[in-house]
C-alpha cells in the first residue's frame, strides 16, 4: 500500500509540475464566449476595473479606428455583453480593461494577425460551413524550405497537399496563393482556414483535388515571426521589401521548388495564382510578367499601382504585359472586393483600363470591407472555377 501511495504521490506532483497553469482552486468557471445560435454572451472577471469594452471584427468603427461596445458590470464583478444576431461566419475579439487591451482569458482558441493575437468565435451555419473541421479526408500541411539563389537565404513556405496524395502516383493541378501584406506563409492556412475550405470542397465534389503553395511575400522575411533565424523580433507589416519587386523577380524558384519536390502538372491550364491585397498585388504583376503561365488567376481585393518612386523592371510597361497575357488566351481572370473596401476605388480604376484593352475578366461586388471574412469568401467562391 505504501509503495502504491508513493507512486501516486511522485504521479501526481508531476502531472502539477507538468501543467504548472491548470488552476485546481476550484473556482467557478466562467462561461466565455457562451455561443447559442447566433446569439453570443461574453464574461470577462475583472471586479476592480472601471471600463471593460469588446472589440470585435463585426462592430462597425470609425474609420481606421475599430469599433467597440462597452459591457455590463454585474454584482458578483463579471463583466457581460450579449451580441443576438451575428451572422455565420469567424469572428475575432479582443476586451480592453480600463484601455488595455486584453484576450479573453477563458477562450483558448485564439489567432494571430499581423503583431495582435485575439480570441475568436465560429458561428455555425451554412456561411461558415466550409470554415469547419468535417469528417471527410484531409489532405496534408507542411512547412517547407526551399532555397532561394536570388535572395541568398533558404525561406520557408506551406504546402497543402490533397487528401491521398502520399499513397498515389497521379500528378496535381496547382495553385500559389498568396498572402496581404500584414501576413506570411501561415496567414491563409490560420485566417484564412484555407485547408478546411479545399477539404469540404474536394470532398464534396465542388474543387479538382490540387496541391496548393503558400509562400512568404514578404521577401525581407525568410519566415513567419519567430519562425526564422531572425528570432523574436517586434513584428512591422510595412517590410522594406513591399514594392521592391523581389516577389516578383524571384517567384519562379518557388515554382522550380514546386515543381522539382511534388507531383504537379506544370502546363499553363493546370496552374492557378490568386492572392488578397498585397497578394493580389503580386498575382497580377507575376500573371503579367510570365504571361504564358498561368490561365486561372485571382485577384482578392487587391492593390494595384506601386508608388511612382518604385522603378523595377517588373512593374514598368504594365499594359504591353497586359496585352501579352491577353493574347495567350488564359481561361479566367477573377477580380473581387467589398464595396466599402478602400481600395475599391483603385480597383474600380484598374477594371476601366481592362474595359478599354477589351481584357476579359469575371468581377464580384461584395459587401463589406477589405476583412478576411470576404477573403475567406472569395476563396470558397474561386477554387471551385480552377482547373476545368
């Protein structure tokens, strides 16, 4: 007895040791986020703070300045605030506590973009179907390094590959999608809940199984934060990088790597590149310069114009480019952007000069701004139109 006694003692300070940040006090646990439909409560402890707000994605700010609602103080020191009528869909949050900002310290499913980590919510319903973990096949994520000789570093990127893939020998069509320019190589996969989205369609019939290449575009960046050999250092979205033309010039060792490490069908009709702001930024001067490349090409609320004091060779003569690309007879050209985002004016002006050239190109008009919830939207939209 006494040998089993000590073996349950030594089992036991380990297991305290092992997760020193389980609380065993027995406090009540609060309920937070409490989801029912699309009803929402969120409780927040804080029974000596004066001010406690939520800042969410889907309260409307002003102007760059995101939106906030302030909770309820009750009797027992929780904090509560009650959203009824939130429409399918992720959602992000964070509280402020007497103006500092704070993550909900009851919700474990949290989420970086950019330099802020936020609590996040689903909210079930057929919009966010796509968005969920189902139980259909998987395919696999990983992260890779490739070598770059141009910019003289090995730089990581996320590879997705469709459910099977190992245990085949068929080659897949493929599609490089690329971040805005808050991200990196992880942003579509954690924001944008890109392998979820290609899972359900594949298994649903609705997307030709395909391999897809995340890289980072940011090319100042071999990887994500704290990812690289550049350590933990305070993260800027504005890189140096940003209208360089390095993405640019180089992307064709991202392909190379490609096409040298999977099974991929390398023809122009089995190669798509899409990408969200930054992204599509990149998706269109890569489009234009490789003109005989790619026939799907995506442009996800995206920049257009580099600043005039920007002079690589890749982004002068944009409309020679253009009409190249067009006389290679591509098979889908996508534009899409929410109505308030704002760069819609830019994109407005950028279709005009399509209009003229008689560049024939599909546009969508969403509501809403430039927000991952469109771009998450885009995406479901634009993979089931590749590879026909």
């Amino acid at each position: 007895m006494k040998i089993k006694f000590t073996i349950y003692s030594l089992m036991l300070g380990s297991l305290m040791f092992a997760q020193e940040n389980l609380d065993f006090s027995g406090k009540k646990e609060i309920v937070s986020p409490e989801i029912k439909g699309k009803s929402v409560t969120f409780r927040l402890r804080a029974p000596e703070a004066k001010t406690v707000k939520l800042q969410g994605n889907w309260v409307p700010g002003q102007g760059w300045e995101p939106g906030t609602v302030e909770l309820k103080k009750g009797a027992d020191g929780i904090w509560s605030f009650s959203e009824n009528d939130l429409a399918p869909d992720i959602y992000t949050y964070s509280f402020i506590v007497d103006g500092v900002k704070a993550n909900d310290p009851n919700n474990s499913y949290q989420v970086r973009d950019v330099s802020s980590v936020m609590s996040m919510i689903l909210i079930d319903g057929k919009q966010s179907e796509n968005y969920k973990v189902q139980n259909v096949p998987h395919g696999t994520v990983s992260k890779r390094w490739y070598q770059s000789n141009g910019l003289k570093e090995d730089r990581r990127l996320t590879v997705y590959t469709p459910p099977g893939y190992e245990n085949s020998k068929e080659k897949f069509p493929v599609l490089y999608l690329l971040h805005g320019m808050g991200g990196d190589e992880e942003a579509w996969m954690t924001l944008g809940r890109a392998s979820q989205i290609l899972d359900n369609l594949i298994a649903q019939g609705k997307a030709k199984p395909m391999i897809v290449v995340m890289p980072n575009g940011h090319t100042s960046n071999s990887a994500a934060p704290g990812e690289s050999s550049k350590g933990f250092y305070k993260i800027d979205m504005r890189t140096p990088d940003i209208f360089s033309g390095d993405m640019e010039t180089y992307f064709k060792e991202i392909m190379e790597f490609t096409e040298h490490n999977y099974r991929v069908k390398s023809a122009a009709g089995n190669r798509a590149i899409a990408g969200l702001s930054m992204g599509g930024f990149h998706s269109l001067y890569i489009s234009a310069n490789l003109p005989k490349t790619f026939d799907y090409v995506g442009l996800f609320s995206p920049a257009i114009l580099p600043p005039d004091e920007k002079e690589s060779p890749v982004y002068q003569n944009l409309d020679q480019k253009l009409k190249a690309q067009q006389a290679n007879s591509y098979k889908l050209y996508w534009i899409a952007i929410g109505k308030t985002d704002f760069l819609y004016k830019n994109v407005t002006e950028y279709r005009e000069k399509l209009n003229k050239m008689n560049f024939k190109y599909q546009y969508v008009e969403s509501e809403g701004g430039h927000t991952w919830s469109n771009w998450r939207t885009y995406l479901n939209d634009f993979l089931p139109q590749l590879f026909k």
